[in-house]
C-alpha cells in the first residue's frame, strides 16, 4: 500500500473512533431530527389544508403544538401523575396477592400428588412464612427504582433538562430551515453522488412522516381501546393504564408488555379473574392493533420485520442506552431505507449486472 492508502485508512479509523466518541451526541441529534420531521409533516399538512405559506403554517404549528401541551400539563398530567403513583403502590400489594395465589396453587397441588398438607409445603418453601416476604416499602422502592431504570428516567435531573432542551432547539432550528439543513448534508458527499443523495435524504424523510403518522393513530386507538376495555372490566385508574398503554406502544415488543404489568396488578388485588381477563383484554387490543390498525394506517410505511425490530432494539439500546430503545424504530426505518438504496440498489445491483454481461 502506498502512503496516501495508509493515510486514508488512518483518516477513517480516526474518524471512526470520533463518532464512537460521539455516539450520546449523535443519537440525540437524530432525536432532533426525528421531530424536526414530526413538525415538517404537520407543516405540511397544513399547508395542503389550507394553501397558505411555509412560514404561517409554521407558526401555527408550534402555537397548536404549544396550547396542546399546555392543556396537556394543566388537564392531564396531574390526575395522570396522580394515579401512577397509586399504580405503583398497589404494585407491592399485587405482589404480595399473587404470592398467595401461586403458594395456594403449589399447596393444593402438592397436598393432592404428595399427600402433603399445605402448611408444610409454605413452611418447606417460605421458611419465614409471608413475613418474609420484603415490606411494602422496600417493594415499592423497588418497583420505583426498576421501572425508572427500564423507562431510562435520568438520573440527574439538570442533565436530562438540558439535553431535551438541546433536542427541542435542534428541532426547531431544523424545521425553519429543513432545506438549508438537507442541502448541507448532500454536500458533505462526493458530487457524483449528490443528485442520489438527495432523493435517498426525501425517501428517508418520506419513510419518517408516514412511520410517525402510523404511531400516533396506532398509539391513539391503543389507549381508547384500553380505556373503553378497562372501564367495561371495572378496572380501577383508567386514565393512568390507558395513557401508558398509548405511550407505551411507541416501544415495540417491550412496551406493549410493559403496559400489561400494571393493570393486571390493579385488576389482582380486586380479583384474580379481573387480571386473567386484563391479559386477554390487552392480547385481543395487540392483535388488532397489529393486524387491522396498522395495516389499515401505515401503507406506505416501511415494513420491518418483528425480528429485525427486536434485534434493532437491542442493538441501538447497547449501544446508545435507553433513549437509543426509544429512537430503535425510527434508525431502523432510516437503515433500511439506506441499505435498500445505497447497498443493494447502488452497490449489489450493478455488480450482479456486471457479471451478467460478462
């Protein structure tokens, strides 16, 4: 290998390393860029509406977008705040309930195979008894601290402020100026490739709008469909269940499971049947969310295949932390788009041609 061969490598093994550096920036910038694209499609909506400029529609965007969270935080995020609270600390109490259900099953079970009486099965395998069982409070600090860790709740408050303050800024700065920002990173490519580039970027911001129009109606109909489910079953703190089964349904596979838990939980300490019909109740909402709603939503969506979702989650999770599980969907949406472009399309069609000539 000649010099600049050697120099080369050396530039892109630099630069390799800086962007594995760089990965918590990264990922944050392509969350400011997921919601640049969120605002970019209600623009654009707006503006197919109504037929009136960029910058009006814009602006009355970000007011709707604005009085939305406003209502959001005085009318909803409270009584929701509220019940979640009692949702976790009913969750030691569930616990406590199925113990005794699950001790009830293995006792009767026990006492008709081994002839055992249910006393000495409990005592065989909960030596202590249910006193021994860990307090409600060290329960619900436990509960507490291993939802925060799975949701990737920031541990420093200032810290998690600023960067969704970073996010929010990137975002908006991006859908004033979308075109600027698209013509700066066609650049960055060689120009023999910048006229592909660009139609790559439109069909990976194509890709984008109608994932996040998909979620938001699929998102929607999941926690009305839980509401109504719960509410007909009885179920106590509707409002907390049905809005973290809606938000919860952005994460595929583990959130759907998540806002199963808590629920079921409520639903035990009423009765256990009550649970059993929560489980059936959430598997029939999945279902159809999985194969009327979003078939029904998502047309033009790219389609992604449930293990390539799960292997993206654990991927992007590993590599970025909790907030790379939450953007898993849409940089999976945005690799395919690539891979199918610039790898098969770019790379693999023409060589295969090539050989077909030969």
């Amino acid at each position: 290998m000649k010099f600049q061969h050697w120099l080369g490598f050396a530039a892109l093994l630099t630069s390799g390393l800086l962007l594995w550096s760089l990965r918590e920036v990264l990922i944050h910038l392509f969350a400011a860029v997921v919601l640049a694209m969120a605002i970019c499609t209600l623009v654009g909506a707006v503006r197919r509406r109504w037929a009136i400029r960029r910058p009006l529609a814009l602006t009355l965007c970000l007011l709707g977008l604005v009085l939305v969270v406003a209502i959001a935080v005085a009318v909803i995020i409270p009584p929701f705040f509220s019940q979640f609270q009692q949702l976790l600390v009913q969750l030691p109490a569930a616990a406590r309930e199925l113990q005794q259900i699950v001790m009830g099953w293995i006792s009767h079970a026990s006492s008709l195979v081994y002839g055992t009486t249910p006393s000495d099965v409990g005592s065989r395998l909960m030596p202590g008894g249910l006193s021994s069982l860990p307090s409600s409070t060290a329960l619900a600090s436990g509960v507490s601290g291993g939802i925060k860790g799975l949701l990737g709740l920031a541990s420093n408050l200032g810290s998690g402020l600023v960067q969704l303050l970073f996010v929010i800024a990137v975002a908006l700065m991006v859908s004033i100026q979308p075109e600027a920002y698209r013509n700066v990173a066609i650049q960055l490519v060689p120009s023999f490739y910048r006229r592909r580039a660009g139609s790559i970027l439109l069909q990976c911001g194509e890709a984008l709008s109608s994932w996040m129009i998909g979620v938001l109606i699929s998102s929607l109909c999941v926690g009305l469909l839980a509401g109504i489910g719960l509410s007909l079953l009885g179920v106590k703190l509707v409002m907390a269940n049905a809005l973290l089964a809606g938000l919860l349904n952005v994460i595929p596979n583990v959130g759907p499971t998540l806002s199963t838990v808590f629920p079921m939980a409520v639903a035990l300490l009423d009765a256990p049947w009550k649970a059993v019909a929560v489980l059936g109740l959430y598997v029939v909402i999945q279902n159809v969310e999985s194969y009327v709603i979003t078939p029904s939503v998502m047309q033009r969506q790219v389609n992604l295949l449930p293990g390539l979702t799960l292997t993206a989650q654990f991927i992007f999770t590993v590599l970025f932390g909790p907030l790379g599980l939450l953007m898993a969907l849409p940089l999976a949406v945005v690799m395919q788009v690539l891979i199918r472009e610039i790898v098969i399309h770019d790379l693999l069609d023409p060589w295969k041609k090539r050989r077909a000539a030969a």
